[in-house]
C-alpha cells in the first residue's frame, strides 16, 4: 500500500523492528526492490510486483486492518514532512475529515508559493 518504502516508515505502519535491514537484504538480493536516493534510505518496489502485494493486500486482509495501516502510514507522513503523502493515505482510507483539515493546514503556504 506504500508507493515508496523507508524502514522507519515501514516500522511504524507494520508495529515491527527492523524493517531498514530487510529493505537493504531485498536490494542487495535483487529481489524487486528500486532504491529512491543515493543514500539508500528511501526504496519503492518494482510496478508489476507492488500491484500484486497491493492486490494480495485487498484479497486477504479485512477493511478495517486496511484502513489502519493508511491511518498509520498517513499520521508518519505527516509528523515527518510529507504532507501530500499523509493527504494521499487520508485519501485512501476515505478519511475525508483528515484530508480536509491535511489539505487545509498546507492551503496558506502553497499559495504563498504560487501553488494554486
């Protein structure tokens, strides 16, 4: 459900250690794993192989477990910096009165910047 991947990311949504040490293994095995930055901290998957977890996701998991982990991956986005990530999970999780509020708190410094 994360369109891209950073092991303290990964950590908070999933409520597991070691997420960054997995990231790293998947890379170093070639295992459908794209790194993002030079520094290796931020990754996404390769397209075909993220629809399928998405896909394995929606067929095996309850709403409820769904909605949660957009919850979590939406409240790491945004404590981090990432509001457009944090908006989207809003989103995703049809969390309307979040994004709202999400989109309102950037409204006033996007168009300061001329982002309409």
């Amino acid at each position: 459900m994360l369109e891209r991947l950073t092991g303290p990311l990964c950590d908070f949504v999933t409520g597991l250690d070691g997420s960054q040490e997995m990231l790293e293994n998947l890379e170093r095995s070639n295992l459908f794993l794209v790194p993002l930055d030079e520094s290796r901290q931020w990754y996404r998957y390769q397209h075909l192989f993220a629809e399928l977890l998405r896909h394995q996701l929606e067929v095996k998991s309850q709403t409820d477990e769904v909605i949660a982990l957009h919850q979590r991956a939406s409240q790491w986005f945004e404590g981090h910096g990432f509001p457009d990530d944090a908006i989207h999970h809003s989103l995703a999780q049809q969390d309307w009165q979040r994004a709202i509020s999400l989109i309102y708190a950037q409204s006033e410094e996007r168009r300061n910047r001329g982002e309409f």
